[in-house]
C-alpha cells in the first residue's frame, strides 16, 4: 500500500451517533429485505415531502466485469443507456405513471452508479411500489431500445455544446490512459449505437438483483412499514432467484498521468481551466481508508484554495478566477483526483499559478489553526446536510454503495490529523501527477497540444 | 435573506447587477474576502451571498446568510448565529468596505468587478440553453424593460465609478422597497430582536414603498419567427407564448394547470410526443413566467427536424388552447401541480422566491397554501385560459438555416 492509505495508529472505523448533532444516527433505520436488498429508512420528522433513491453499484466506469465466471465487455454508455430503459415499459414511459401519482421521478448515472429516485408528498406506498417494480424487471423491447437511442443521441449532442462538461472530460481523459473513468457516462455516438438489448439484459441480469441494491427511504416515516411494503414487493416480483457471482475487473492503470494537457477548442468567449492531480489507490483499498483519504484532501483543498486563502485571492484579484472557482477530490474503485478551477480570462496563466501557488503552499506547510478552522467549517456544513431530504438521502446512498457510512464523518473529521494532511499534499500535489485541462476559442485552428 | 427591488431600466439595471458583487468583498468590519471567509469558517461554514436577478419588470437585489440551524451543533448560544448572521447582512448593505481617502466604495473592488461583469455579458451565449431562452424572451419583449439581460449591457459599464455605485446603493435603500425573510426553526424573541437590528436599514415609511408592478406582455401583432446562427452541435427551438394571465388574475390557477398539461412535468404533452413518441430531443418542456404571462417552450433539436418539431409543438398547443384534454390527464396534471406546491414547503428558497413573486405581482401575501386554488380550478376554467394563449415568438440557436425558418435576427457578433 502507498503511504496514506494506512490506517493511522488507534484508528477505529463504525457508526458514531451525532449526539445534539442535526443529523442523528438514531434517526436512520436498516433492514435487510429478501434477496438482500440493503434498505434505510431516515426518519425526518417535520418534513412534508418524502424522497426514496434505489441504486446500483454500476455505473459507467464498469466496462467489463465477470458474470458467473465468464468475461463481460460493454460499450462506452452502457449503464446510462440501462437507466433510460428502466423506465420504459410495455404502457411507455413509467415517468408518466409517477407524475399522474403527483411525484416527481427521475435518475442518474456517474461512473460509479446509477440511481433511480421519487420525490412528492402523496401516494407514498403506490410510488414505491412502482419504482421497485421497475428497478427489478426492465423489459428491453427492440423498438423500445431504438426509440430511447434517438433521445439519447440528442442528450450528448447537448453535452458536446457544453464547455463545463467538456473539460471535465478532458481533463479525465489526461489523467487516465486506460482506467474506464476517463470515459464518458452517456457514451459517444458510435458506442450508442453498438448496444444492443442482449447487452442491456445482461447488465440488468448482473446489477439488478435485490442483492447489488441499496435503497433509502427519508421523510417522516414509520421505518417499519417501508421495510414490510419492500419485503412484499420484492418477494414478489424476485421469488428466490440466485444472485449472479459478480467480480470486477481491476483496469491497469499507471501511477502518472496519460498527459499533462489537454486543450477543447469550442467558441466560446470565455475560458474554461482544470488543474487536476492524479492519486493512485490501490486496487480493492478499504472504503473506509478511501473515505479518510477524501476527507483529508478536501480540507487540504480548503486551505490551499479555499476562500479564505490567499492563493484564491490572488487568483481572484488578477481576475484569474471568479464565483465558479471550485476544488474537490473525488475517488471510487481504483481512482481518485483533486480537480480545481473554473471560468477564467486566460486559461494557460490561471493554471500556471495555480500549480505554482500549490507548489510555494508545499514548501510552506499548513498549520495546527488553518486545519481546525477547516474543520468546524466542515462541520457546519455536514450538520446543514440534514436541510435538504433529497440531498442528504442521496449522498448517503452513494456512501453505502462505497461500503462506508456517511455518519461516521464526524468522527473522521475529529481524528484526521495535520501529519495526515501533510502527506496527502507532499505526496499528491506534486507536478509529476498534474494535468491541466483548458476548454477555449482557438482561433489559430491547431491541432490540440500532447 | 434581505430584498431590495427596483424597476427595470437600462439606466440602472448594470448597477443593480454590479452592486451585489461590489458589496460581496467586503464589510466595513471584515473589509476584504480573505477575512470575511475565515469568518464564515469560524460560524461554522456559514454562507454569506449578495446577488441580483430579474422578476418580471423588477429587478431585485439580495443579500443572504445561510447557516446550520440553532441548537444543531451542541451551541451554548445557538441563537448567536442567527443575530451574527443578520448584523452581516445588514452590514453588507448599509455599511461597505471602504478606504480611508476616498467617499465611495472602494474604488479597486469596483475596477475588478466591473472586469468580471465585462467578461460575464461578454459570455451569455456560452450557456446555450440560458442563452436561447434569454434571446427568445428578448425578441419576443422587445420595447418592454423585460427584455434586459439580468447582469446589464456592457455599454454601461465605463460610466459606473466607485462614488456614483456608492451613490446608487444610498438611494436604494432610501426608496426601494425591502423584504426580509428569516427561515427556520426560530422562536418569536429571536426573531423580534433579528427586526430590530433591520430597523437600519430603509428607515421610516419603509413600509409604504411600492413599484408600480410588472406589465404582462401584451398580445403579439403577429407571429414572429427568428433564426440565430451558432456553431451548436445541437439546435435549440424556443417558442413564446402570450397569455396575458398573471397571478393576480382570477384565472392564474389555470394557468399553472394548462401549462402543466402542456409541458410542466413528464406526463405531459410536449415530454410524451416530441420525446417518448418521436425521439426528437432529450428534454422538452413548458415553464410558466408568471408576472409576465408568458409560457416558453424549450427543447433541443437537430436542425434537420426543425420543422417536424415545430408541427408538433404548435399541433399541442392548438389542441390545449381548444380545450381538447382528458378529464384524467387534468387531474393527473393537478396531482403533480399541488405535489409540486406542497414540497415547496421544505425548502426556504422555493418559499421565498414564491412569495417574492406573488409580491412582485401585487398579490396579498397572506395565502400561505397556493395549492388550495389548484384544487379547486375547474377544467372549464383551463379551457377558459386556453383560449386567452397567443402563439407569440419561435426562435431557433442552430448551425444553419432550415427551409422555411424566419428572418436572421440582427446579430451581435459579440454574443456568438
């Protein structure tokens, strides 16, 4: 293992009840449904709206995985073209179904995952009747399939025009050569069109099965009569049907960056820039460590660039960087990347400095008072989670789908420590990991630079 | 949250614009961003925010503070985040950051904003979707104060100094009239002493400001059809419809259902036929702009089928404005409406800006439960409102020009 994925001395992992915290572990409920279905239920008294996702640890990073012992491969988009599927059935979309019962219904694919959601405030057990339902029994009719190819064609035809998407993507096809997260959720147009619906019923037979699932249901609610419906629609719908044995396959995947930049020539009038930086945990790494690693390098984030620093003021003052500045470090199976910027007036100065104003903050080190004040910050905003039903249900979800509890945070944040901080930025935030990523007018019309 | 609104005019819409991001640097206690964050970090990540937008005719500009509720992080005071809070925003507005020599705000605060106001003008047409949106409007608004962009006209901007900005701010809360809004789990001390520490701003007679309220859009002479060329991979058709129907009227109610009807959810008929049925586009939907009685249309397209699914959007409209829906798809629609109303009961923004709106328009402010008319809004009632649609404005962001689309708009080679 490299260093800082350890587990630091007298580190413990599990559920830590919030205490007087806004969001308390008391409040959160799990049953194991048959089939093996994870489901939670967070009761949030007072709240008028409830709000249930069910997901999938698939997503568009999984390109190829093994199914009962035999190797599967799929094209670019493949999970995302599943999603638009599940909500198709025999009486066409099942979204109408859901809006006749006055819910709002929808879903998403990332790399990792993809969830399907309703929100609304009547006809609770009917809506979750029908989106288990759906979930469970897809039903791939080739007209049905070719059908939704068109309206997704034109969803990427809507992505393509859109710079923030495009240099996110070009920034993570800089720093993977191959690992699957440099491709792209919704696919391009020619792997759309190798999908075929023998390819989507194998990736629902693998990733549907109660067991794959996680399910939370929040609102004010009787956590035991959510489990009784689910325990009743599941048995029906799913009686005993073995789960399939899934392994996934661990993409090779260098240490260092495929190139240190990448340039999108789209007109627009103002530029887009990334800095990102490429981390390398190891295959299968405890989520927990994962989880610690990201918390560490967020609150470095803060410090570095958050702000409150004066490297963002800096930036900001020579007019480098505005309001959509941002940095985050995201990770999942095999990955993980800091990634920083935002809208600029030149993209090439704007990730100049900013590399440089990274380097001269690990010659400095951060100290004892920038970490705690980090920290009470974090604090505050985890506490805030608990405002938003759909925000809070969903981010927990994607923690379990991780295999980690998002309510053991507080308790991370307490013992992430300066020495741990320390490393991630003398490890990680090293030029040989850099890539930058620019999305501008070019108007010399060159071919983009390697 | 504290409002302050004026009307919309190319005379002061880019200081409205400006303001807000001059008096986001700095406070005269916390004078610069960098302290003013660390401070924000010390309440516990609180958010402080200042920005402007357009309601109808209106523009208002708000200031904001947002923070983990009392009591929630084991507080001895958990009331003194809610009274810092309010000091702040209180404080961004009466009392900015200043330097020693000069009588206005400070001017190198200004410079850079006006810099950044430059390059966000300059880049409207970087977002497509906000863009046709915002153009279509524009066509279909031209002479009325609704036509201007939210973040102002370039134009202006040379014009504007640190003194008369100053000068601008002092005036607005001499006149405009002001709305605060304090959310949360609070009790009635609480917020009595948060009303206290408002009485700074505005001063007497603050109760009585009014602005005249927004023009509804008035019937179009004919239909216009507009084609802008962009280098899009992806054409976007706007259409504008003119309703006439604000909420002050009796027949609002209906409105927000025959929108619904026609394109407010996935139920309805634009998401059914130019998506499911067709495979046109990815999104296609109906949004209701209340205080102008405008419906837009949106969806995007390859320019090939342009006309084909401008058939099918007018085909739709025709159809609701004739009265030709099912009793079961009203009260789906009516379903999905009052859902959509009673989850806007958990989230302060949607709250807010809710009732901002009904203000805006001149309604009385005591009806707290906007879904109880929607129960009652009989389907005679919509086919009343279809009646009333005018098809106003089609406007199409597309590679080329396709058979049959309307005259080129006047471009501005700056936007795209």
């Amino acid at each position: 293992m490299p260093p800082g994925f350890r587990p630091p001395p007298g580190w413990g992992r599990g559920l830590v009840a919030g205490g007087r915290e806004g969001l308390r572990a008391e409040d959160f409920q799990r049953a194991t449904i048959d089939g093996g279905l994870e489901a939670w239920v967070w009761r949030r008294r007072g709240f008028t709206n409830r709000h249930v996702v069910i997901a999938t640890p698939f997503g568009a990073a999984d390109r190829s995985f093994s199914l009962d012992g035999r190797v599967v491969s799929v094209p670019d988009g493949t999970a995302h073209f599943l999603e638009h599927l599940v909500f198709q059935t025999e009486r066409g979309s099942a979204l109408g179904t859901f809006s006749r019962l006055g819910v709002r219904a929808n879903a998403f694919t990332s790399h990792t995952a993809t969830a399907y959601y309703f929100s609304g405030t009547a006809n609770f057990a009917a809506a979750l009747r029908e989106l288990v339902g759906l979930v469970l029994t897809a039903r791939f009719r080739p007209e049905t399939v070719e059908s939704e190819r068109r309206v997704i064609a034109q969803e990427i035809r809507m992505y393509e025009d859109d710079p923030g998407t495009r240099v996110h993507q070009a920034l993570l096809e800089a720093l993977y050569s191959s690992h699957p997260v440099r491709r792209r959720i919704a696919g391009t147009l020619e792997s759309l069109a190798d999908i075929s619906p023998a390819t989507l019923e194998t990736c629902h037979e693998a990733f549907y099965h109660p067991s794959s699932l996680v399910l939370v249901a929040a609102g004010d609610l009787e956590p035991q009569r959510v489990f009784d419906l689910l325990s009743k629609e599941v048995t029906r719908l799913h009686p005993g049907r073995r789960a399939p044995k899934l392994g996934r396959l661990e993409p090779e995947e260098p240490p260092l960056p495929a190139r240190h930049l990448a340039r999108v020539d789209l007109p627009v009038k103002r530029p887009l820039f990334l800095v990102g930086f490429k981390d390398t945990p190891p295959p299968g790494a405890d989520p927990w460590l994962l989880f610690r690693r990201e918390m560490a390098t967020n609150l470095l984030l803060e410090v570095l660039l958050g702000p409150a620093s004066p490297l963002y003021d800096d930036l900001y003052r020579r007019g480098l960087v505005d309001e959509t500045f941002s940095a985050r470090y995201s990770t999942g199976p095999a990955f993980g990347h800091a990634v920083m910027g935002g809208a600029t007036r030149d993209a090439d100065e704007a990730a100049a400095r900013v590399q440089e104003g990274i380097r001269r903050g690990r010659q400095k080190g951060i100290s004892a008072k920038d970490l705690e004040r980090k920290k009470r910050k974090a604090r505050g905003q985890y506490v805030e989670l608990a405002d938003s039903l759909e925000g809070l249900a969903t981010l927990f979800l994607l923690y379990r789908l991780k295999g980690v509890d998002l309510l053991g945070y507080p308790r991370l944040l307490e013992e992430v420590g300066l020495d741990e901080v320390d490393l991630v930025l003398q490890e990680l935030f090293v030029p040989e990991r850099t890539s930058v990523a620019v999305v501008a007018a070019d108007r010399t019309g060159g071919l983009p630079e390697v | 949250m504290i409002t302050l609104a004026q009307t919309l005019s190319p005379g002061t819409v880019t200081a409205g614009a400006l303001l807000p991001r001059v008096l986001i640097r700095g406070t005269r206690s916390l004078p610069d961003r960098t302290r003013l964050a660390e401070h924000l970090e010390d309440l516990f990540g609180a958010a402080l925010g200042a920005t402007s937008f357009k309601l109808g005719d209106h523009q208002v500009i708000e200031a904001t503070f947002s923070s983990a509720g009392p009591g929630t992080l084991g507080e001895r005071d958990g009331d003194r985040l809610v009274e810092e809070g309010t000091r702040l925003a209180v404080e961004l507005l009466a009392d900015p950051a200043r330097l020693p020599q000069g009588p206005g705000l400070r001017e190198d605060y200004v410079a850079e904003e006006k810099d950044l106001l430059a390059r966000d003008i300059a880049a409207i047409a970087d977002d497509r979707l906000a863009y046709a949106h915002f153009r279509c409007l524009e066509e279909m608004c031209r002479g009325e104060p609704f036509a201007l962009h939210s973040l102002g006209r370039a134009e202006d901007l040379p014009d504007l100094s640190a003194e008369n900005l100053d000068a601008f701010r002092r005036s607005l809360l001499r006149t405009a009239p002001l709305t605060a809004y304090l959310i949360g789990r609070l009790d009635g001390r609480l917020a009595e002493r948060v009303a206290a520490a408002l009485t700074v701003l505005g001063g007497g007679g603050v109760a009585r400001r009014k602005l005249p309220p927004p023009v509804a859009h008035p019937p179009p002479w004919r239909e216009k059809e507009v084609f802008e060329q962009a280098e899009v991979t992806q054409a976007r058709l706007v259409v504008g419809l003119q309703t006439g129907v604000t909420p002050v009227h009796p027949l609002f109610p209906a409105a927000v259902l025959w929108n619904g009807l026609l394109g407010g959810f996935v139920h309805s008929r634009l998401f059914r036929k130019v998506r499911e049925e067709r495979g046109l586009a990815y999104y296609a939907w109906s949004r209701l702009l209340a205080v102008k009685g405008v419906i837009l249309i949106s969806c995007g397209i390859e320019d090939d089928n342009y006309r084909l699914a401008l058939d099918l959007v007018k085909r739709e409209v025709d159809q609701l404005s004739r009265g030709s829906f099912s009793e079961a798809e009203l009260e789906a629609t009516r379903n999905s409406a009052v859902g959509v109303a009673l989850a806007q009961l958990d989230s302060p923004t949607s709250l807010v800006y809710g009732h901002l709106e009904r203000r805006a328009a001149g309604l009385d402010l005591t009806e707290l439960a906007p879904w109880r008319a929607l129960e009652r809004t009989t389907p005679e009632e919509v086919r009343e409102f279809g009646r009333r649609v005018r098809l106003d404005t089609v406007y199409l962001l597309g590679r080329r020009r396709p058979p049959g689309a309307g005259e080129e708009a006047t471009r501005d080679a700056a936007r795209v």
